[in-house]
C-alpha cells in the first residue's frame, strides 16, 4: 500500500491532505465544545444547523463553483481555497454568539466545497495503474481514519493544558501547511472534456447526468443516505450524551469519536485485499447490511442505558458503525472512476461530494432537532429508519452481473462527449 507515495507528486499532495485533515479534527472537536458552551443542552441542536448549513454550502455550491473554475489551473484554485479556510477558521476563537458559528461555517465550508472535488480528481490522473488508485483510497480512508484517532486524542491532551479555543489555531496551521505543500507540487491538469460553447448549466449538471445512467452511480447514491445515518447520529449528538447523559468530561468526547474513527480504519487497512477478492458489491453491501442494526443499538443504549453502563456499549457501537461505513466509502471512488473519462472525472466527483452531503441535510436536522425535542433516542431510531431505506435501495439497485471492480463498466459507462467532437462525427 505504502508502495504509491514513490510517486512524488502524490506523496506531496497526500501529506497536504494529511495536515488539512488534523487540522479539521481539531475543528470538530473544538466545535462541538463551543456549541455547548454556548447553547449547553441544546448543543446538538446547534450542531445540526451548523453542519445544515456546511450540507448547503457542499450541494448548492459544489457543482457551480466547479463548473466555474473547470478551465482553471488546479494549483492556484486549491491554495486559495486552502487560504479561506485557514481565515475562517481564525475567527471561530472570538465568536460569542450561535449566529456566529453558522455564517463562518458557511464561508468555510463553501471554500471546502472548492477544494475536495478538485483535489479528489486529481488523484486517478497521478495513478493510472488500476491498483495504485485503490491503494491510494485505503490510504486516504486511512488518513481521515487516523485524523479520527490522533486528532480526539491530540484534543484530550492538550484540553488538559489550555482553553478548546486554542484549539482552533491548529486547524488555521493544517489549512496553511497545506496550501504550502500544494504550491511545492507539480499539479498535472485533467483533459479537456467542454467545447468551448458549453454553457456553465451544462458543465455544472453534467456529473449529476452521468450519475443517473448508471445503474452502480444509482446504487451509490442510495449507499449515500445509509452513511449520513450513523455519520449525523455520531457527530451531532455524540456530545450531548457523554455530557449530559453520561456525565463525562468533555476529553472522553474525543475518546469517542476516535473509536468510530478506529473501526474506519481496520477496514481501510484490508480494503485492497478484500475489493480484490470480494469486489466492490460484496464489501459496500456487507456495510450497508451493519448499518441498520447498530444504529438500533444505539437508540437502545440511548433510551435504557444508565450513567454507569452506558459508556462502554456506545464506545462498541461506535467502532461498529465506523467499520461499516468505511466499507461504503473507501470504494466508492473506484466506481466514481470507472464511470468517467480523464475529462469529466470533476464533474464526476464534484457529483458524488454534492449528492452525497444532500443526504446530509436530511440525517444531520433529525439528528439535532429530534434529539433536542424527543430525546436522543428517538433520534437514533429516526435514522435507523434512514439507514434501512438507503440500505434497501441499494440492495435492490445494484445489478449482480459484471461487478467489475476498479475496471472500466463498459455496458452501463456514459461519459458526455465534448461538444466539438460530437459535432465532428455528425459531419
């Protein structure tokens, strides 16, 4: 696996995805603290309009803004997107109010909005090799796995020492350090996929166009609700039962936020060699099988479990849903590829970041709105139903036949022509 950072080129660009993600663990943490401090038992409620609004940011934004910078230079694109977000992130230490948090969260985000798709294209043009390019999503799932791990555990550390508030200047030094390491790279561009008279409506739908004529990109959005379930139940409301239900201190939110982020990362670490020999199918369909009844688990430990047995089914619980989700996602890049030419992989990937958080602004309101009015148990039950529907539309979607891995899929493939050839064979 290790073997693909000899590619200098990705090495660089993975070390800068590295620092960003610390940086943002740092952030989430830190986040979730100042939501309490602000709102106290309401802090999910607040959290669930604050990552809303990052939903709103990704889908509404994500396809325009590509569409817009899709004939500029990638380099100077993702620095400037890295640079937003380091300023935002510097204004979140003096914010007083919850207003405050949407509105930088929004800026934030939309500037995260920029930068993921972009980044995430670039990759399958570094690593033509088939193999390469998964080792390169098992290291990424990986990277976000262990900024799961290492950034709760950096945040119980250094809690012990100074204010949350500080915390945020790291995630500033991530954003920063980043767009350093992008500078010092040699960014490849993609090909050309748009004439030069394809509108920006035509450039800013067409990842979604080729979504809908194939039949695994289909199945994949519907794989997209079942992980917003134990994704939102996780990140929103994570914080309000340690705190006010367990009683805990708020260093034991971090220790529980890196127990899911450890069962991501056991199935990032085989991924390779289970995709290789189960296919990609096989895996997503066994997390999207798990979902479901963890998060029953979950609203069960949430409506019976006392202060002093609590603890430890949620730390379980937690690794269980993290396991399957990362069955779900480290793949989906493989099908994301095989589904696009050199020239559309943007609007593809930009498709998948902006279609998959619009399941988002569906999981993350019930997750902070329910659990504020009902308790976090109906909360919990809410998006296990979520997870049972996406669960069965993908199962019900995906075709069994010609599960061809990280191949190209030829029969159901559909990738737009640009315009000028198109209008070359009509001649």
């Amino acid at each position: 696996m290790l073997s693909v950072l000899r590619n200098g080129v990705y090495a660089r660009l993975f070390c800068a995805q590295v620092v960003a993600l610390a940086g943002t663990g740092l952030l989430t943490i830190a986040l979730g603290l100042l939501a309490y401090d602000l709102a106290a038992g309401h802090a999910g409620a607040v959290l669930g309009t604050a990552l809303t609004i990052k939903m709103l940011a990704y889908v509404g934004l994500a396809p325009v803004i590509t569409a817009l910078v899709a004939r500029l230079p990638k380099k100077p694109v993702l620095i400037t997107a890295d640079l937003i977000r380091a300023a935002m992130a510097l204004c979140l230490p003096f914010i007083t109010e919850t207003w405050q948090i949407y509105v930088v969260v929004f800026l934030l985000q939309s500037a995260s909005a920029t930068f993921t798709p972009a980044f995430q294209s670039l990759i399958p043009l570094i690593l033509k090799d088939p193999r390469d390019y998964t080792y390169a999503l098992s290291l990424s799932r990986l990277a976000y796995d262990m900024e799961a791990l290492a950034s709760p555990a950096a945040a119980a550390l250094l809690l012990t020492l100074m204010s949350y508030n500080n915390l945020f200047i790291g995630t500033v030094a991530g954003f920063l350090i980043s767009a350093a390491m992008v500078a010092l790279t040699a960014v490849p561009r993609p090909g050309a996929s748009e004439g030069p008279q394809s509108s920006v409506w035509h450039r800013t739908t067409l990842g979604t166009r080729i979504f809908w004529r194939n039949r695994r990109l289909r199945s994949l959005l519907a794989l997209n609700l079942a992980v917003s379930a134990p994704t939102a139940l996780v990140l929103v409301n994570t914080v309000v039962y340690v705190r006010d239900v367990l009683l805990r201190p708020g260093s034991d939110l971090a220790i529980a936020l890196a127990c899911f982020g450890a069962g991501s990362m056991a199935v990032a670490f085989v991924a390779p060699g289970v995709l290789g020999r189960f296919g990609d199918r096989a895996v997503m369909l066994t997390g999207a099988a798990l979902i479901p009844p963890a998060l029953a688990g979950a609203a069960a430990v949430m409506f019976l479990a006392s202060t002093d047995a609590g603890w430890w089914p949620l730390l379980g619980l937690w690794f269980v849903l993290g396991a399957a989700t990362s069955a779900i996602i480290t793949p989906s890049s493989r099908l994301l590829r095989a589904a696009s030419s050199e020239g559309t992989l943007p609007y593809v990937f930009t498709a998948q970041f902006s279609l998959s958080h619009a399941c988002y602004l569906l999981s993350y309101p019930v997750a902070g709105w329910v659990g504020a009015a009902a308790g976090l148990g109906w909360a919990a039950v809410s998006l296990t139903i979520l997870a049972i529907l996406g669960s069965a539309g993908a199962f019900l979607s995906w075709p069994r036949t010609a599960d061809s891995g990280a191949g190209p899929v030829i029969e159901e493939q559909t990738v737009e022509q640009p315009a000028e050839q198109s209008g070359q064979r009509r001649r």
